[in-house]
C-alpha cells in the first residue's frame, strides 16, 4: 500500500508507523509529528488525513512494520494469498519455525501451502510441525482445512522422517483425520517401509487411535511384525498409550482387543514414561475425572472385573492398600460394586418352612 503513495506520503506514513510503534499518542499528536519529520515538503492537514485513512483503511498499523513473513503468520493481520516473499524466508525475524507456527494454529493453516511453494523447509525447524500440532491438539478439526492446506500436511508428513511419531500417529488416525483422508498417510508409512519393527521410537499398536486399531489396518500392523507387547513400552511422545487412551474413553471393543492378547493387562499396567510405576485399570477408572464420560463408570468397572480385574489388587503406590481400600477411603459409589455386601445364607427348606408365617401362627 506504501508503494502506491507519492513520496511525501511514504515519510508521512513512515513516521505515523513509527510513533504508533514507539508510543501510544492520540491521532493529532501522531500526525504532526509526522509533519515535522517529513521536512522536506510541505504537507497540508488535507494530505495527512488522507495517510490516516489509508493506514486504518487496509490493516491495523502494527501490521505494517512486518516482513511478508511475519504478517501472514499474525492472526491479526490479513493475509492475503501470493503476498509472501521468498526473500523474507530467509531471514523471517520470528523465534519459531514458520511451518510450525503455521501448522500448529489452525487460523493459520491458509499459509501453509504457500509457505512451502516459497520454499519453507520441515528440516530448518527444531522438531516436525507435525508434532507440535499433536502435541497442541491431539484431534484437530480438520474440517477446517482446505483442500491445499491437507496436502501441505500429507507433504510435511511425507517429506520429513521425524513426523513418524507416537503422537503424529495418534493425531492421523483420529476421526476427524480419518474423516478428511489424512489416515492414508499412515498407510503410505507402512507401505513404505517407515514402520518397520525395531526401527521406531514407539510402537504403531500402541499409538494408534482406538478406532484405528480395530480396523483392517491394526490387522496390517500385526502381520507386518508388530507385537501387542511392545505396545507396553515406553515411548517417544506425550499422548496416552493406547491401552490407557482406550481405558480413558471407554472403548469397549479397543480394550476387548487388548484383553484378549494381554489378559495381564486387567490387573497391572506397566509404566510408559519415565519416573512412572505400574498402574491397576479398576483403580485408575475410580479417579474422578479419568474417564472421558463419567456415566460409563460403573459399566466399565464391570467390565474390567468381567475380565479377570480382581478388586483386592494391591496398589504400586501404596502396597498396604487394596482397590477396594483405595475406594472406601474415596468413598466412592463403586463400592458397592466392588465389594458386595455378602448374601444372607440360605436356610434348609424344612428349616426355612418353621419360620414361615402361616407355620409359625398354628
């Protein structure tokens, strides 16, 4: 917009931008020095109104002091598609990775194609920006995404190594991905030979979403070499293991397909970070605010002990004390559930019959 203006014009905006910048001034203030700056030439009220306006006009005046870079990537500013420049990329002035910044907001998610067709690159940024957006959001909506913006992304994913992780791989295989497409990337890996067994930083059972894992795909993953046991390791990543994410969500038929190749699971859960102990399913459901849907509780408590949960295993944290302990010190509604009150025994039938009413009134 700059360019367009004649040369007194150009100071006089300059020196508006300036001010603006450096001090907050009321709007005469800021156009007469502006006048005073401009030396010379003679610049009328009519003249600096009109910088005024143009400056309000198009974009707010902070926006006018940043590179193409920086302006495309400041949700306050408009971004208009082909104004960055390829210049500005080498030297964008930003702390962060422009595909990062871009990938893990999804207001700026219109950049990203046009970032990369300048020449943004995955490898100058620390981490992938796959990564930051699954660790920023474990389920983007997708929905929100255009056409150009998914293939950005199946770009990133296909042309940076280091999107290959535990929370890329949770984040691709989630409905909202699976609802745009983005879950043929995950095939694309496997065909590829970027999941082979032994090669990864985590384990593809574990990491894919629990929809994902009940499907033809999880099946491909097995015969590929991957084993439900190492789904118990620890891993490179801040998302939940699958076991514990299908737990969390009440995922009846993810965490069938983990009790039925990992019995042991019903009762101990073995630690997948760092500084961690083992965990004990039915006591972890009992806290509030594990469960994705509080109402599932006391099906899920059945449903564990339906399976081999045994409500008088001992905690890790605390061996003196057993689920039903742990529940009673809650005083937690599941005690019922957990530890029934015993039957009244039953009476013989010729014993029971003495103590009937229309017997015991003869």
């Amino acid at each position: 917009m700059l360019s367009r203006l004649s040369r007194p014009l150009r100071l006089l905006a300059a020196a508006v931008l300036g001010t603006t910048l450096l001090a907050g001034c009321s709007t005469t203030g800021l156009l007469l020095t502006a006048a005073g700056i401009a030396t010379d030439t003679s610049i009328s009220w009519e003249i600096a109104k009109h910088v005024h306006a143009k400056l309000t006009e198009d974009d707010p005046p902070h926006c006018l002091a940043l590179n193409s870079v920086q302006r495309a990537l400041n949700a306050r500013c408009e971004y208009v598609q082909g104004s960055i420049r390829a210049s500005d990329l080498a030297d964008t002035g930003l702390q962060g990775c422009p595909l990062s910044v871009a990938t893990s907001d999804p207001r700026l998610w219109p950049v990203l194609p046009e970032l990369l067709t300048k020449g943004a690159r995955a490898e100058r940024c620390l981490r992938s920006p796959l990564v930051d957006l699954a660790q920023a959001d474990a389920c983007p909506d997708f929905r929100l995404a255009s056409a150009a913006t998914l293939q950005a992304f199946t770009t990133l994913a296909a042309t940076d190594p280091r999107a290959v992780r535990h929370d890329v791989f949770r984040m691709l295989g989630c409905p909202h991905a699976r609802a745009a497409g983005l879950d043929r990337i995950l095939v694309t890996w496997l065909d590829r030979g970027a999941l082979e067994p032994g090669t990864l930083s985590f384990s593809p059972l574990s990491a894919a979403h629990p929809d994902l894992l009940v499907t033809r795909f999880g099946r491909e993953l097995e015969v590929a070499g991957h084993r439900p046991e190492s789904g118990l390791d620890s891993y490179d990543g801040t998302l939940a293991s699958g076991f514990e994410e299908a737990l969390r969500t009440s995922h009846w038929a993810a965490l069938e397909w983990w009790f039925h190749r990992l019995p042991r699971l019903a009762n101990l859960a073995p630690p997948t970070r760092g500084g961690q102990l083992a965990w004990v399913p039915l006591q972890r459901v009992l806290l509030p605010g594990f469960l994705a849907e509080p109402s599932t509780q006391r099906d899920m408590v059945g449903f564990l002990m339906g399976r081999g949960a045994d409500p008088r295993t001992r905690l890790p944290f605390d061996p003196a004390k057993t689920v039903i302990g742990f529940a009673a010190a809650m005083k937690s509604p599941m005690l019922a559930v957990l530890d029934p009150p015993a039957a009244a025994p039953m009476l013989p039938m010729r014993q029971a019959a003495r103590f009937e009413p229309a017997t015991a009134a003869r």
